[in-house]
C-alpha cells in the first residue's frame, strides 16, 4: 500500500472537506499570486486535487497530472475536470511514478512548468534513511535548474493541544527568506500559535528551495488534533 496515498487517504480527504475548507482556501491565495509564464503545467502528486484551486488550474492551456495511486486520475478527473473543460484546458491525467521519472518529463515538456503538489514531504517515507531522503531530494531540484517551478509540502507536522475551535484559522504567513529550522524565532511563534505540543515531525524538506526563496506558510489542521505545517514557494 502506498503510504502517502491510496483509497484509505481518498477516503479521510473526502470526510475532512470542513476541517480542511479554510487551508483550501489559504492555498488558492497562494496559488492566485502565483502567475506563471509557461501555457502548460505538469501536476506531480496531483492525488485527486482535493487541496487544488479550479480556478488557477484553469489559466493554463493544458495540464498533465501525475500520481502512482490508480484512484488518482478519477478522482482527479471528477472534482476538476468540468471546470478546466469550460476553461478550455486540456486536461492529461497520467498513473506513473513522476518523481522517478522527471528528468524524462522535463526532456518531453520543455514548455511546462511543474508543481509539486503536497508529495516532496511525503519523499522521506520512501527513501531508507535521512541521507538518502536529502540526496533524492538535491537530484529532484537540481534537474529543475532553468525551469519554471513550485512546490506546497508539508515542513513539519505533530500533535496540537487542543482541537482549533470552528471557524479558527491561523493567517498564512510570509517570509522573503524564511528560517528554516523550528527553533527560529519567527518559526517558535508560528508553532506557539498552531498550539504545537511535543515534538513534530521534520519531513526534511528545507533544502527544497534555494536561499533567498519567497516562502508562504500553511496550517492544516490533518485530524482535530494533528496539524501540518506546509511550506509553499515558486520559482521563476
């Protein structure tokens, strides 16, 4: 069973549409900013875009998603086809290990820009060790160099004190450069206000982006007491 996605992941998406409406929506602010120069766009760990906005999607002239879960495409298809269809977007949905795979697709797609949707975070899960996490990552990026590129990963993710009372959504926040490691100051204040308890989990993503990277900061409350701090930035 894939262990960053599958039907049990569909499933808890599908039933956390509330809890998790206010950071769908704080990731189409994101998203809005973004304007990207290239006509098409190629979605690597599209799943089935349960946290992707329509709306930016369908700025583009063609999108091509890719997900190793079979459901992905479906789904995928289900929740944003008809929009980018009145858009007039063409829409590819592929079932491929595109991590693997992505200097071949950026060799087939030279006009594309590329998005990885929430799957870099997931990354660590694959690879046998924290070396090993870091390496695929480096090769990942480093075949991006003269692409025009984004990321939204998850940073960290833990326990939280309390379960966020309704309608309770931390600010997206925004850094010129931002601190990577928790204990930075500005990143301490985010986690106090997140309500962090005990120690989070490093999904040994802040080598993603280069120095000098415009980040945006996310809070997703996962389950009632467990939230995802994700990370989110472009490249021109």
């Amino acid at each position: 069973m894939n262990p960053s996605g599958g039907f049990f992941w569909h499933l808890r998406a599908w039933r956390s549409r509330a809890l998790w409406q206010a950071t769908r929506l704080q990731i189409g602010q994101w998203l809005a900013q973004v304007k990207p120069h290239s006509p098409e766009l190629l979605l690597i760990g599209a799943s089935a875009g349960w946290m992707m906005s329509s709306a930016w999607l369908q700025g583009f002239s063609r999108v091509r998603t890719f997900d190793m879960d079979p459901l992905a495409a479906p789904l995928f298809r289900a929740r944003h086809g008809h929009a980018l269809q009145a858009s007039g977007t063409e829409l590819h949905c592929h079932t491929s290990d595109a991590l693997a795979e992505l200097p071949t697709l950026l060799h087939a797609h030279p006009a594309s820009a590329v998005l990885f949707d929430n799957v870099l975070g997931q990354v660590r899960f694959h690879c046998r060790s924290v070396a090993e996490t870091g390496e695929r990552i480096e090769r990942l990026t480093h075949a991006l160099q003269r692409r025009e590129w984004g990321s939204l990963h998850d940073a960290y993710s833990g326990a939280i004190r309390a379960p966020w009372p309704a309608q309770y959504q931390p600010a997206m926040r925004y850094s010129p450069d931002a601190p990577t490691s928790p204990g930075e100051p500005a990143n301490a204040a985010w986690l106090r206000q997140l309500g962090a308890q005990g120690d989070w989990l490093d999904h040994l993503t802040s080598s993603v982006f280069a120095p000098g990277t415009a980040l945006h900061h996310i809070a997703w409350p996962y389950r009632p007491r467990y939230c995802h701090w994700l990370q989110a930035g472009w490249v021109n």
